[in-house]
C-alpha cells in the first residue's frame, strides 16, 4: 500500500477542507476522528467514503483506505487526541420523514429537544446523555451549530450516528409535537417552575432545554408545557446544558423502569 508522504497531496488538502463548516455542508460529507467513532457510525449504516491512517492493519468494510505518514495525521486529525486515523463520511439524512418513521416505531417516546445551543462539545455532550439515559431521538431547534461538527462527533463518542435526530426551527417542532400529544417539558433557570422529580415522563414527553446563555425562547410557554427547573443550592446561578440534560434524562429513566437505583 502505498503510503501519503507530502501535505500537498490532493486528497489530504481536500480532507483539510472539510474541516471548514461551509464546504463541509456544501460537498455533504463529513471528517469521523477516532477508532470508536468511526465503529459507531458504521454500525449506524453512515457511508464511509475513505479511510486515512497510520495503523497497517485497519478495516473498513467497501472503503478506500490510504496509509499516511505521522506528519500528514497531525495535519488532518482534530485536536489533541490523535488516534492516527480519520475517515470520510457521506453525512446522515436527516429529513422528518425519516424521523418520524423511527419514532414512529417506539411505544412511548422519550425525545430531547436542544434549543439554540451555542458550542458543539455541549451538543454532542447531550447526545451521549440521551444515549446513555436510553432516549429515543434528539430535535435540534434553530440550530447554532453543526451536529457533525468534528467536536460534537468527538464529545458525543459517536452516538450523533445512533440516535435518531432532525433539526428544524423551533416554531415547526413544538406545533410537531403538540399534534403528535406529546407531553412537552421545558427547563427554566428561573421564573415559577416545579421542580423536575414532580414531573410523569412516564408517557410521551419530549424534554426541551435551552442554552445557558439565552434559555430557552418564549415558543416554549404554554398551558400545555410543563416548565421544571433544577434546584441551584450554591452561587452559581445555571448548570451547563449537558449536565442539566443528564439529570432530567435520567430522572425520566428512574420512572419509566421503576428501578430506584437508577
């Protein structure tokens, strides 16, 4: 096999581009960092177009692997944890219709929805959280960042692939919602909320949580949504947005098994 030496090579130059959100979007393909990642996101059917690498040994099923020297890896790999291998990918649909059919599939849903979350580490983050808590989708409303951003691919160690997800404005998923009955449940940092264990999740109910920063948008206030809040017993006056997501998915996740250890 040959092997990629110079940082000029065509190929590696396009890889360096699609680091860049524009292109990323314009070309529909996406940059998948680390062994585990990359794993996860074939077992979740994404198409990997091509393999670059400094293992001798790597396998990927109806890919193109290219080996590439140690300096051509620091080149392309994101950040500090350089597994010494990076692929490109076909990025997901992420249509409705394909949302909603999977959804479709599920008993009694439990979905999270993430409103105008700045940073892609905290957006992946709570896509680990609603994996981990067992959640059924995540709806990303007026979205401020890229879902398969390398950083938020990274923080969610690679469960962006396994959930299924749509993003849409605001407007658009809590009429969604309303006609498909779910109950709507909606974090406040402040403001006249119960707190978040006096709430049923043991019927469809879609979590919505906003930035830190802004909260969420008034969209999310209605007689017919549930406003929680987590209690703030220190100084500090808000949680990061996973941390908060955490809680909530699992307090949820305790109801609906009945199992107090959780």
């Amino acid at each position: 096999m040959t092997v990629i030496t110079s940082l000029s090579n065509p190929k590696i130059k396009e890889v360096v581009k699609l680091r860049e959100g524009r292109h990323r979007r314009r070309t529909g393909m996406l940059l998948i960092d680390g062994i585990r990642e990359l794993d996860r996101a074939v077992q979740a059917g994404v198409r990997i177009l091509e393999v670059f690498t400094v293992h001798p040994s790597v396998i990927c099923p109806d890919a193109p692997i290219y080996r590439v020297t140690e300096a051509v890896m620091q080149k392309i790999a994101f950040g500090d944890r350089n597994e010494g291998i990076v692929a490109v990918a076909k990025e997901p649909v992420r249509s409705f219709d394909v949302f909603e059919a999977k959804i479709g599939q599920k008993a009694n849903p439990l979905l999270a929805v993430l409103e105008h979350v700045e940073k892609s580490g905290n957006l992946g983050a709570v896509f680990r959280s609603a994996d981990a808590a067992g959640l059924d989708g995540v709806m990303i409303a007026d979205s401020l960042v890229d879902p398969f951003h390398s950083n938020a691919i990274r923080s969610s160690m690679g469960t962006v692939f396994h959930l299924p997800m749509v993003s849409e404005s605001s407007a658009v998923l809590c009429r969604w919602l309303r006609e498909q009955k779910f109950q709507i449940v909606a974090a406040w940092c402040n403001g006249e909320t119960a707190p978040y264990t006096s709430v049923d999740f043991c019927r469809p109910t879609a979590i919505v949580l906003g930035s830190e920063a802004e909260g969420l948008s008034g969209i999310w206030k209605g007689e017919d949504i549930t406003s929680v809040t987590l209690p703030m017993l220190g100084i500090a006056d808000s949680l990061n947005v996973s941390v908060a997501a955490g809680v909530i998915f699992y307090e949820a996740r305790r109801q609906r098994t009945g199992d107090k250890r959780v």
